[in-house]
C-alpha cells in the first residue's frame, strides 16, 4: 500500500518579495517553497532567462497569481534583470549565509548560430558537483537535445514540464556527477522535430539517486492551425531500487480551440491505472478577461514528472513505501478557479478539496496597480487562504515612484493568521532607493522594518562595463550578513 505525507505548503505571498538572491533563498528556508522549484529558480537566476512562463509551468505562480505573466514593478531588481532573451555568457557567482562558508557557482550559456553549449556547476566547502549541463543542436525543422532538458507536451498531465528529483528521502550528501546531476530536468536526449503543422517529440531520460535507478521513455505528437490545437502524448517510467521494480505508464490527449474572443482548452490523462481531467476556458471582451479552470485528479493518480495545474499544497507518494518520496500535487484532488481582470486590476477565487479530506479550501487573490501621477503609480496585492479550516491573509500596498532622484518605492506588507493575528516578523514597512552615479554603475539600498523591531537592509551595486563584463554585489543584513557577489562575461 503506497503511503501519502504532507510536506511544505507554497505560501502565496513568496513571489512579490523576491528582490534579491538572498530573498530566494530565504523564501526556500522558511519553507515556502520546497527544494525542487528553489533549485529550478537558482538554477534561472545563475545562467538568467528566468521567465513568467517558467514560474507558471512548475504550479507555482500560476496557482497563486491571477495572472499568466508577472506586473512587475518600475523597479524590482530581480524581475528586470532576468526578463530578456537568453544571452551567450559565463560568469562566476560566489554566495554565503555566515561570512565563513562560501558556495561557488560556475556556469556558461555559449550559443553559435544552430548550436548551444550550457553548464552549471557548484563547489561548496571543496566539492564539486554538476548542477545542470546540455548540448542543443538546431537545423530545421530538427532539434535536438543532449543532457538535460525540460519537456512541453499540454498542460503536463500527462508528460510533465520537469522531472522533479525526490521530494523527499534524499541526502543532502548523495552523489551528483556529470552523467547524473541532481536537479529537476529530464537527463538524456530529446528530439523534436516540426513539419508544416505537425510535430513529433521524443523523450529519453536516466536519473539516479543513491542506488536507485529511474528511466523514462515518452513522446509526443500535435496538428497545429490558426484556430485549432489537438496533441496527445505517451510517457512511461521504471524506477529501480534495491527490492523494488516500479512502472508506470501515462498517457494523455490535449486539445485547444480558439476564436477571436474565446477559447477552450483542457487534457485528459490516464496513469498509474487512473484519470486526471483538467479544462481552462477564456472569455476576453472589451478589455475584460474572464477565465475558469476546472481539474480533477483520482487518488491514485501518482506520476514521478506530472505537472498538472493543481492547488500548491503537495504531496508526497513513496512507491512501495520505499523511502525516497517523489511530489504529487494531483493525487485525489478536486478544484477550481474563476480570474477576473481589467487593466490595472484582478482578481480571482481557487477552490479546491482532497478526496481524503471533506474540506474545501480557498484561496483568493487581489492585485492593483495604476498611475496616480507622471512618476507615481498606486498598487496593492492581497491574498486571503483558508486551508483545513487555517486561516491567512496578506496585504501589500504602496508607491512605485519612477524618475525620482533617490526613491523607489515605499509602502508596507501586512501578514495575519487565524482573522486578526497580526505576524510581525513577517509584515514589515519598506523603502527602496537607488541611484546612477554613471551611466554604467548603480547603486541600491532597501530597507525593511519588521513589527518585531528587526529591520533588514540590503545593499547593492551594478557595474556593467563597455566590453560586456558586469558586478554585480548584493549583501543582506538581517540576523547576520549574507553576500552575494556575481562576474560575468556576455560572450
């Protein structure tokens, strides 16, 4: 009998505090997010090319935010800095919690016409590891991937985006190669190939942790018009252990209809002997965006990559009660959501429930943003959850001040529990500065001041020179000092 434990709950607050390296890290001690979408984060923020899309394909950001792309502000560092094109470059970034242990970063991003050359490797306290390396080969309408990769077939039910490493069960000392990295992405070779309206894709990947084993052998093939999208997908996974031989074989079909106005979208999925539905429709008229989304996943649907659109409260299966636990976000669960948005403002409601338990959760969400003035913009986000009858709210508004001499951005963050429980060491003021002292050198200065009496400050500069090297310093002061300092050569 396949056992189930809980493990962190996403909070739905992390994403409109990330500003900084320190803030991800920060958000993943915390526990609000878990190790999986951390490493798939840092991984972005190292080489760049982090992107709303990606945030949204791991079921994160796109379950707690009401939007499909991030509204980031006039001046948030980490959302600017890593929304735009990928770029050929190779740097080092060196980061500590302590001032004493330091973990360094090397990775390189070269791309030549057809061909992309990327890796990722970490040292920390005289060891070396692989975090992530891949070989892209291109010539249309052929493509072709060596190492690791992630995978794009629907909405995920069936062939997930990533394949997560063990939720659970896995020391933090397990070996991590260069045929094997610990991380998140598929590893092996995938072939994607593109003719007129029809593509075909193939997936084969080898993970290994400690001394188990997992394969993984998938495809996928779509018929692509202006007005029409339909797809389906087969993938198939074999984890061996020492006692143990799992196999599980997924399959789903996935379809699109759009008009000019509305569209209708969905996946129906079978695996591990049971069926996962997922439907989105989307209503836009006169600058008004209406969508509902409805899933529906049986308990037994357990898949080692699904990345199904679900609520964030995961879970973990142990296949035969094994101890390595793999993430499981669909298994037995109900929901749905209704988004409502005009410009400058949205708002949406998530309802969901669990076959093992009779409560229905909420999750309801509030975002506005508008100019008040040339160089002055209004905006707040709020969040109300209720979760086995726990109760949370947040609340987070001020000012975006553009072209103004020093100031940023200033305003507060509110955090209750249980209706009227004020958190102080989670709600906070703030103050942002920063200033050009030449046209290729910034400095920044943000400050918090939490409730409790701790204030939190976070010191920054940028220095990008003419030949496409950059610096860029940041150190955090709060409970300590943490720095973090990145080189890197645009090639």
């Amino acid at each position: 009998m396949t056992s189930i434990i809980a493990v962190p709950v996403l909070s739905a607050s992390w994403v409109y505090d990330i500003e900084c390296l320190d803030d991800l890290y920060q958000a993943y001690y915390e526990g609000d997010i878990d190790n999986d979408i951390f490493s798939i984060l840092l991984d972005s923020y190292n080489v760049g090319g982090l992107h709303p899309l990606d945030l949204a394909a791991i079921g994160a950001v796109e379950r707690n935010d009401l939007m499909t792309e991030s509204d980031k502000s006039f001046y948030n560092d980490f959302w600017s800095k890593y929304l735009f094109p990928l770029k050929g470059k190779a740097g080092l970034r060196r980061y500590s919690k302590n001032l004493e242990k330091f973990t360094n970063y090397y990775y390189i991003n070269w791309q030549r016409e057809n061909i992309r050359v990327s890796a990722e490797s970490k040292e920390s306290e005289g060891a070396n590891s692989w975090r992530k390396r891949a070989l892209l080969w291109s010539a249309e309408p052929f493509e072709i991937t060596i190492g690791n990769y992630t995978a794009d077939e629907g909405y995920g039910l069936a062939i997930g985006r990533f394949d997560y490493r063990p939720s659970a069960g896995l020391n933090d000392d397990s070996s991590s190669d260069f045929l094997y990295p610990l991380n998140s992405y598929y590893n092996g070779i995938k072939f994607a190939k593109l003719n007129s309206n029809f593509g075909r894709r193939f997936y084969y990947s080898e993970k290994k942790y400690d001394d188990s084993r997992k394969t993984f052998i998938g495809s996928g093939f779509d018929y692509n018009t202006d007005s029409f999208i339909g797809g389906f997908s087969l993938g198939y996974n074999r984890f061996v252990s020492e006692d143990l031989d799992d196999n599980r074989l997924s399959a789903g079909v996935n379809i699109n209809l759009s008009a000019d106005e509305f569209s209708l979208s969905g996946e129906y999925a079978y695996s591990n002997k049971s069926n996962g539905l997922f439907i989105r429709g989307e209503r836009q008229l006169n600058g008004v965006n209406i969508r509902t989304e409805y899933w529906h996943y049986e308990d037994d649907f357990k898949s080692y990559n699904c990345s199904g659109p679900s609520a964030s409260d995961y879970q973990s299966f142990y296949p035969e009660e094994q101890y390595l636990g793999f993430r499981s976000a669909q298994a037995g669960e109900t929901g749905m959501t209704v988004k409502y948005a005009v410009p400058y403002m949205s708002a949406g409601l998530m309802l969901w429930s669990h076959s093992s338990n009779n409560n229905i959760n909420s999750l309801y969400n509030f975002r506005f943003r508008k100019p008040i003035a040339n160089h002055l913009r209004l905006f707040a986000v709020s969040s109300a959850k209720i979760r086995n009858e726990n109760r949370y709210f947040w609340l987070k508004a001020g000012l975006d001040i553009k072209d103004y001499p020093i100031i940023r951005q200033s305003g507060l963050k509110l955090y209750f529990i249980d209706k009227t429980d004020l958190t102080n060491d989670k709600s906070y003021t703030f103050l942002k500065f920063s200033k050009s002292l030449k046209d290729d050198f910034t400095m920044f200065l943000n400050l918090r001041n939490y409730l409790d009496g701790y204030n939190r400050l976070f010191i920054g500069e940028e220095y990008i020179s003419g030949s496409g090297i950059s610096i860029i310093a940041e150190a955090t002061f709060y409970n300590g000092v943490r720095v973090n300092v990145r080189i890197e050569k645009v090639l």
